[in-house]
C-alpha cells in the first residue's frame, strides 16, 4: 500500500460548494433507461458474455474447493445478509404500507387524511435528518430532484420536488476481506438496513400527510442524486466518495412533496485525488476484473452499453466487473476496500476471512 496516497486522507478538507461538483454536456446527457443495467441485460441482452449468466454458477465448485472465504458457512452468511432487502416488499413502497394482519398496536388514527403544516423546510429537513439517523441512516441530505437522473422509463409526478438521499456504512471488517464472501454479506446487510431505513421514513413522511416514494438503486440514478445532496464526490472507481467513510456506503432515496430545505453540495479533493492514486483500478486489475480506467483524466468516453452517457468521469466498464463475479461466484467489493477514503475510516486495511470470523 502507498502510504503516501493513504495519509492524504487524514487531513480531508470539505467545504460548501454553490453547484454539484461534475460536469455535463447536454448534447450527450440522456436520461438512462433501467433495461441497460448490467443486471437487466444479463436477461435480454445476447449481444455479450454475460448473457444468462448468473454469479453464482460457479458458487459450489468454489466452496467445494476449500478457498479461505468461500466455506459453505461464508456463502450462508452472504445469502443470509439480503434477506430483508429481498423479502420485505414494503422496503421500496411508492403507498402507504399494507399490514398482514390487525392489531391493537396498529388500529386507530389514519395519520395520512390530514397534513402536518409545514411553516419552516430549513427545521423540517433537521427533524427528517434526526429521524433517519434514528431510524439507521449513516449519512442524510436532502436536495431538489434533478429529473436528468430519474431512469428514462420511470415517471414521476412533478409534485415530487424534493429528494431525501440516505448512505448507510458497510460493515469494515466484513469489506476489507473482498472479493472473498464476507465482503458480500457487508453489502447485504447494507440493502437489508436500507429497506428498513426506506420503509421507517417513508411511513413517517405519510403519517405527517404527504406522499413518500421510496427506492432502492430503482426509480433513478443514486449516485448523482447523493452529490447534490452534499454526501460526497464521485471516484474513479464509479462510486460515491464521502469524507466520513470514503466509497464503504450503500445508498437509497425518498421522492416527497413535504417542503425541506436542500443542502449544498460539498467538495474535498476527490477527482484530484483520484487522478494520481489509481488504487482502486490497480487492485482491479490484479483481481482480474481490469474494469476501471488507469486514465490519468476523466473523459465524456463510456466503456461500455450500461454506462450513461453525458458526464465527464472515468467510466468503469461494468460488463468486465460482472464477469469478474461470475468467476468469483459472489460479488466484489475490492475497488471499495483499497479505496485510501475507506481506508483511513476502517480498522484494517485488509482482514483474512479467518480473521473476520475470530473478530467478536
């Protein structure tokens, strides 16, 4: 590890900015169409290596093979850690949730036919800020929704103006031992905590009397939507960078019509930073993967068909990511853990998957 590029970190800087910190060009910017994720297309799209290939294909081959962080007991936990983001429905809900059964705990007062008035966003946006730190939000901002990153089938009714951008932290130690399995189990019980997290406010922006919409990496682009809320800058590695835990964040959204009072965006250094580290794409490359670019400056070129054309950036191609975790049998998170932000925020740079487990 350079220590170098590391201790730059320690010493971050953030200061309000007047406009989000990337650039556009309209004539490329389109809004993006949900059908070109890269997950999307591994059903309909035969025009590439990934098509009909599922990641864990070779996940029993590789657990049969006794790599450290591939046992049986490293997969269940994984598979366990989606749990709530996969089964609880409620967790991306555009209406009020539905109860399975009646109780006395929720009979009563219909909340949602009267609206609470608000006369102040600035203190409203502070009480929705508490509650969502309450409710398990790492990071809260709020911003105007900026309908160029609302996906190109999705629409949204223009009475939702405001966006309540939430980043929930992964756990460290589970991260810092990718591309190996408890790295995966980081990641989802990041989604399980967001639909929690999603399902708790949206209910409570309803039960004030307005209308909540909540996504997941649905509905629009997350990334974009968390730097005009002031969570961050983007990285070389095609993720969000936050001063308080580098790219080790997992993101979700709430669309309202409750009056808040948006953030201002910040910035602390990152695209400078990220011009000169390149950690992120070496690691990349020597996993196997080779999906994001050495380029010293970032370019208006997109690497590949589920990249979303328009921003000045560096463009990971996500076709290569893919396939890397269709050879790993799990996903990957290293281009997170080798991230210097992550690190200066974690405990280890790097846990063996022995040493995870022996960490209670």
């Amino acid at each position: 590890m350079n220590s170098n590029r590391t201790s730059k970190t320690s010493k971050i800087k953030v200061k309000k900015a007047e406009k989000p910190p990337y650039v556009t060009d309209r004539s490329k910017l389109r809004r993006f169409h949900s059908k070109n994720i890269i997950f999307e297309r591994v059903m309909w799209d035969s025009s590439w290596k990934g098509y009909k290939q599922m990641y864990d294909k070779k996940a029993l081959e590789i657990v049969a093979n006794g790599k450290p962080g591939y046992s049986r007991i490293d997969f269940a936990l994984a598979y366990a850690s989606w749990i709530v983001h996969d089964a609880f429905e409620g967790g991306f809900s555009w209406k009020k949730i539905k109860l399975c059964k009646t109780s006395s705990a929720s009979i009563g007062i219909d909340w949602t036919r009267t609206k609470h008035e608000v006369d102040d966003p600035h203190k409203m946006s502070t009480l929705i800020k508490r509650a969502a730190k309450l409710f398990g939000a790492s990071l809260i901002g709020v911003c105007k929704l900026n309908r160029d990153w609302l996906y190109a089938d999705v629409d949204v009714p223009e009475k939702f103006e405001n966006v309540v951008v939430m980043a929930v932290e992964m756990d460290a130690d589970g991260i810092a031992t990718s591309p190996a399995a408890p790295a995966a189990a980081a990641t989802g019980v990041g989604y399980s905590k967001m639909a929690f997290m999603l399902a708790g406010m949206g209910e409570f922006i309803r039960n004030l009397g307005y209308e909540a919409i909540q996504c997941g990496n649905d509905a629009a682009l997350s990334i974009p939507l968390a730097i005009d809320a002031g969570l961050g800058e983007l990285g070389r590695n095609g993720l969000l960078i936050t001063p308080q835990y580098g790219p080790r964040v997992r993101l979700c959204k709430i669309f309202t019509d409750i009056p808040l009072e948006p953030d201002k965006p910040i910035e602390f250094g990152v695209k400078e930073f990220c011009k000169k580290c390149k950690l992120c794409a070496e690691h990349c490359e020597k996993e196997g993967g080779d999906a994001i670019s050495m380029e010293d400056e970032p370019s208006f070129e997109i690497a590949c068909r589920s990249n979303n054309p328009g921003a000045l950036k560096w463009y990971v191609d996500v076709e290569r990511c893919y396939l890397y975790w269709c050879e790993n049998g799990i996903d990957c998170s290293t281009c997170i853990k080798a991230c210097p932000y992550n690190i200066a925020s974690a405990r280890k740079a790097d846990v063996t998957p022995k040493e995870f487990w022996n960490l209670v």
